[in-house]
C-alpha cells in the first residue's frame, strides 16, 4: 500500500508494517504525480527498481529520469539520504538502509 | 468561439504555433480575416513541432522538457486535454543511443491509417501506427553504416524533414543536419542518400560536393508536381526535378544563400518562400529588415515580400518557423525568435502581425479542416 502525501504531511510512514521510503520528488514532474511531491512508498533494494515501482505509480515518469539506456538523465539528479547517486553506484545504489530518496533536476540558469 | 470547440468546423483554417515557453492555437472560421486564440499549452516547455492528423483529427506535439527530456503529446479534442504516448520514441538499449530532442512529425499517407512518422535528435526516424500512442524506431537509419560519420549541424544532429510521397507509400525523403537528403523506396527498410550536386563548402575544396553531410536546414516538396523538391541549406537554396536524385543551385538573385526556413503553397503555379539571413556569421536580416522572399517559377528567380514588416526588424526565423497554407490565394505564415507572428492572406504580398508578444517562436504549422 502506498501512501501519497502532501508537502507538510512528511513523517510516520503507514500501512503494512514493511519498512517505508520517503521519496520526495520535483514539482517538475507533477503531471505525472496527480500534484504530490512527496510519498511513502514500500522500500526498494535499489534506485533503479524504485524508479520501476515509482513508474507503476506514475506511468510515463521513469521516462522523464532516465534516458533511453536506463541511465540517470544528464540534468537530473537523485540523492540518497544526501548523497548524490553518481558518487556512488549510480542505478544501482542500494536502499537497504535508505531513509530518503530525493529526485530533482539540476540546476539551470541564473 | 472556435478556441472552445474540440473538434475543427468546417472551413476551419487551424495555426500551430510552438514556443520555447508552450504552444498556442490560433483559429479562423471566416477566410483567415479574424483569429481566436487558444491555449497556452505546455506551459514553459519547448515545441519544436505541432501538427494536426486530418484523418484522425488529432493534434501531436513534439515537447521538450528541459532536464527531463522529450515527448511526444497527442490531443483528440483540439488541445482541451492532451496525453503522453504510452511507450514513447526510445532508441533500444544496447544501442547507446537516447533520444535527445523530437523534432518534425508528419502524419502517414492516406492508405495507412494511424501511421505517424516522427523525426528525432540524434538523427533518427521514429514511426508510429497507431496514432502516435507507441513509436518504433527505423532500424535502417538507426543502424546506417555511415551513422559514425554523421556530424550534428549548429542545432544538434536533427531529423528535422519528412517528405512523404502521396504517389507511392513506401516512398519518404528525409533531410538531416548534418547529413543531407535520405531517400527510401521500400517503406524505411534501406535508404540512399541525395544529395548530387548540393554544395558543403564548409569541406576542403576536394570534398565539397560529398556523399554526404550537407547542411540541409528544410525540405519541401512542390504541391504541384511531386517530383520537384526545394531544399534550403547551409550553402544555397537548391532544386530537385527527378525526385531527389539530382539538384541544381536556385540560390539565384537571393541577397544571401543562408536561411532556415522554406514553404511551398499550392496555387496552380506553387509560389516557393524562403526567409534568408546575412550568413552564418551573424545570422540577422539584411540590413535589419526582415523580408520573405519568393519565387514563381521554382527558383529561377526570387523577389522580396514585406509589406507590413517593420523597416527595422531583426527578426530571425527557425527552420520549422514559415509554413503556407493551401488554401487560394495562397496564405503563408512565420513565427520570429523575438515572439512575432505574421501572416498573409495573399501569398506575402502584404503582411499582418497575428501576435507580437509571444515567447520565441520555434515552429508553426497550418492546417485546414
């Protein structure tokens, strides 16, 4: 069971008792969240079969942050309890003691 | 009002307008004299291309969405709603290649009913067959043995022209930046290059007349005679009357060789419409004058067409940025970088200002109802 939640409503994850992820995502890609950026979600073992689960969520949004090969698009950047993917094993860095998975673009501009 | 319908009425004429910010609907019921407004879709995001599918009365868009990529979107009620094609243009893994921008999209021929054919960046012709809700890359183009020596042009190394051939299905032209002119007689299962006889002078003298890697910045077919193709490029404006196969240099009394655009009306004697710049070094109007020039007789020889442009407009017009219509007399139509929108109801003889105050403008396109 997922649950979705607002911007202010972070914290106590629910459900089923399994462990739960904090993702928090881009207000870029709330087209494809229904206006969530935040959600709570069943913990997955790595950042690649999370953007898989959060795509069975959110149709189409796996497209938006990964490129055609599966890697991580050039401009977006997705942290792990703080620390960016690319530092580390990329795709596949593991979430087995993750607390938070943040996904947001690059920056760009002024 | 025409911009709250969902479908076209009847002698609808129907203006696609992308920007670097979104898109804009513009609709006419009453011979193109008054205009309504639709939109702002895609709001912040770039539309290299909108189309409108005749046969299925559906709007595509191809959208660029900055950091997170593009996608092609469709509308089946004339832009009230719009949705994402569920499996979008992908090049397959292994391939090492993904999809950077999505460019020209143009709506299959008559015989082939949800056929949708799409050009992407880096150069590849993407197709879909049932109204643009999956695209299958084109194996042929993606898997070109000359593919490593494609170099992109200044925008990128786009797919930016498809030409079907209303004569024959399985025939389509394509023009790529660098690249030049592809051609295909058996539905995109082998391609062959055109490009006899088109100028790369940006080669050493030894190579400029090459197999390939022209500068081709648009190409158009003539409406009149389908054998003959127009092609503005890097280096000249050329011509084709045996369907591609050879061209000849119409750069002719044009004040420069260099420009994006190209459009072709279809009056029983198509006009033919260019928009040429200084050169590439500068890339403005002549003189600070922005003027549409045209040809009557396919080339041979050109005359300037701006009344009602103001004398002093640097306007800059993209490749997808000038499109005429088919209606009679002719209507021709350019969108500028700095946000103006003019039109002619009389094939740029005289011109009006639709909109000066839009986001730059990278594509226009024209339909009828």
């Amino acid at each position: 069971m997922v649950h979705l939640k607002s911007s202010d409503a972070r914290g106590s994850p629910a459900g089923s008792g399994g462990r739960k992820l904090h993702v928090v995502l881009s207000m870029h890609l709330k087209d494809y969240t229904g206006g969530r950026n935040e959600i709570d979600i069943p913990a997955a073992e790595s950042v690649g079969v999370l953007i898989g689960d959060l795509d069975i969520l959110f149709p189409g949004i796996s497209s938006r942050i990964l490129d055609d090969q599966g890697g991580v698009r050039r401009h977006v950047n997705i942290f792990v309890d703080g620390e960016e993917i690319r530092r580390g094993a990329g795709i596949r860095t593991s979430l087995s003691d993750a607390l938070e998975v943040v996904i947001l673009p690059s920056v760009a501009g002024g | 009002m025409a911009g709250k319908t969902g479908r076209m009425a009847k002698d609808e004429i129907l203006l696609m307008v992308g920007t670097k910010k979104g898109a804009f609907l513009f609709r006419s019921r009453d011979g193109r004299r008054t205009w309504k407004s639709q939109g702002h879709f895609f709001r912040g995001k770039e539309i290299y291309h909108m189309t409108y599918d005749r046969r299925s009365r559906s709007l595509f868009a191809s959208v660029g969405s900055g950091q997170w990529g593009p996608l092609v979107s469709v509308s089946r009620d004339m832009g009230k709603t719009w949705k994402e094609s569920e499996a979008p243009p992908k090049f397959p893994k292994g391939s090492r290649l993904s999809v950077e921008r999505v460019w020209h999209i143009e709506p299959g021929p008559e015989e082939q009913p949800g056929r949708i054919y799409l050009g992407a960046e880096p150069a590849c012709l993407f197709v879909s067959d049932d109204d643009g809700n999956s695209w299958n890359v084109n194996e042929s183009i993606m898997r070109h043995p000359t593919r490593p020596k494609w170099q992109p042009g200044n925008g990128g190394l786009c797919l930016h022209s498809i030409l079907p051939d209303a004569r024959d299905h399985r025939r389509l032209h394509i023009g790529i930046s660098a690249v030049g002119t592809m051609f295909t007689s058996d539905s995109g299962g082998s391609w062959k290059f055109q490009n006899r006889n088109v100028l790369a002078d940006f080669f050493p003298d030894s190579v400029k007349y090459p197999e390939f890697g022209q500068c081709v910045h648009k190409l158009v077919r003539s409406p009149a005679r389908a054998d003959t193709i127009f092609q503005q490029n890097h280096c000249g404006v050329f011509r084709s009357r045996d369907n591609g196969s050879r061209w000849a240099n119409i750069t002719s009394n044009l004040p420069s060789r260099f420009g994006f655009p190209m459009a072709a009306d279809s009056g029983g004697k198509p006009r033919i419409y260019v928009a040429p710049l200084e050169g590439d070094f500068s890339r403005i109007p002549h003189d600070g004058r922005f003027s549409v020039w045209a040809s009557d007789d396919e080339g041979d020889e050109w005359f300037p067409l701006n009344r009602g442009i103001p004398k002093v407009s640097y306007y800059d017009v993209l490749r997808e940025g000038m499109k005429a219509d088919r209606e009679d007399p002719g209507g021709v139509y350019f969108g500028t970088t700095t946000g103006q929108l003019y039109h002619s109801r009389n094939r740029g003889e005289s011109w009006t200002c639709l909109n000066s105050g839009l986001p730059p403008v990278l594509s226009v396109e024209v339909s009828a109802s």
